[in-house]
C-alpha cells in the first residue's frame, strides 16, 4: 500500500506539481479530510515556516506524513521585502499584491528590479522531519503580463525578458524552485523511513 502524504495547501498549482513529482505516494490535499488546522507562520525563513507546518499538522494528524511549503520573493530595491511576509504583508489577490509591489518600484531601473524566488518544503512524519530550499533569479517586471501561472509569476521576469506567466508549463518546471526543492524531498524521503 502507498504512503498517504497530507499536503498543506489548497493551491491547485502546488497539489498537482507534489502530486506529479511524489508519483509512488498518494498526495492528499489537507481540505479533501475536512478539517482545520491553523499554523502561525512566525518563523524568520522560509524554511523555518514550513517546517513548523509540516511537524504541527503531522502530530495532530498522529503522524500522517505532511507537506508543507513556504515561499515568496525577496526584492534587492526593497532590502528583501515582502520576504517571510510575502502572503501576508497585503490581504488582496494575488493582482492585488502583484500591483502594489509594481507600483512600489515605479520609476526603479531594472537593474535594481532584482528579485529572488525562494520555495522551502518540509515533510514531516511528526518524529523526523526533511527539508529542502530552491530558489530562482529574476527582475520585477514594470507590470504584469501573461496568464500561465499563479501568485507572482505574472511579474516575475526571467533574464530573457518573459515573465513566468509568458512560458509554457514545461519551461516553468524545468526552472521551477518548487520543482527542484520537491526533487531533493523524493531523494531523501527514505530518512522518514529509518
């Protein structure tokens, strides 16, 4: 019988990427078992959040095995804003928030438009727990363009000048700092076992 692994998040974009990566296990969105479990992201990283995520649901569940994710953009211009408080720092959309970082760097050269991507993901049996970070380079574009994608892929410009929501989703999931960080999980995924 598969493993049975809780992811938590309701971000259809994140599930299937877990969901296809982590193929040998049974990947379960957290709302699909209709319950709540509220986690306070208070930790100083990303890393740090997320495994505070997948250890507390992992023990409330009695040991499921859970899959929790941090992540956000860290801004050169802005000395790392939004950074740990990327979801938090503006209660909008995401276009909400995407158009308030662009407007926050209205009038800033694209050379100091450099921004960082950061996913950290933890997964945890409630005893042991791994982790891995990824992250990828960019620039803020001066607005948003393109509809693949979600969260701050429509401002996120890569250095050929698309943004992440211009490519198609093959070319996002061979960059993909989500993608890569969930890789590192499936290679160390036997430490959960031992």
């Amino acid at each position: 019988m598969r493993i049975q692994i809780i992811i938590a998040s309701s971000n259809k974009g994140k599930i299937k990427e877990a969901q296809e990566i982590l193929i040998q296990y049974v990947v379960i969105p957290i709302q699909e078992l209709e319950i709540k479990i509220e986690v306070e992201e208070d930790q100083p990283t990303f890393e740090g959040n997320a495994i505070k995520k997948a250890e507390t649901i992992s023990k409330q569940l009695e040991g499921k095995w859970c899959l929790a994710d941090d992540s956000g953009i860290e801004i050169e211009y802005l000395n790392g804003f939004p950074g740990v408080c990327t979801k938090r720092w503006n209660e909008g959309t995401d276009r909400e928030r995407n158009l308030a970082i662009v407007e926050k760097l209205k009038g800033v050269s694209k050379e100091q438009r450099k921004v960082k991507f950061i996913t950290a993901i933890a997964l945890s049996n409630g005893k042991k727990t791994i982790s891995a970070t990824s992250s990828i380079d960019g620039y803020i574009a001066e607005s948003p363009r393109g509809d693949n994608g979600f969260g701050f892929d429509e401002i996120f410009e890569l250095k050929d000048g698309k943004t992440l929501a211009e490519i198609t989703e093959e070319e996002k999931n061979k960059i993909s700092a989500r993608k890569k960080a969930l890789e590192i999980i499936k290679e160390n995924i036997k430490e959960l076992n031992n």
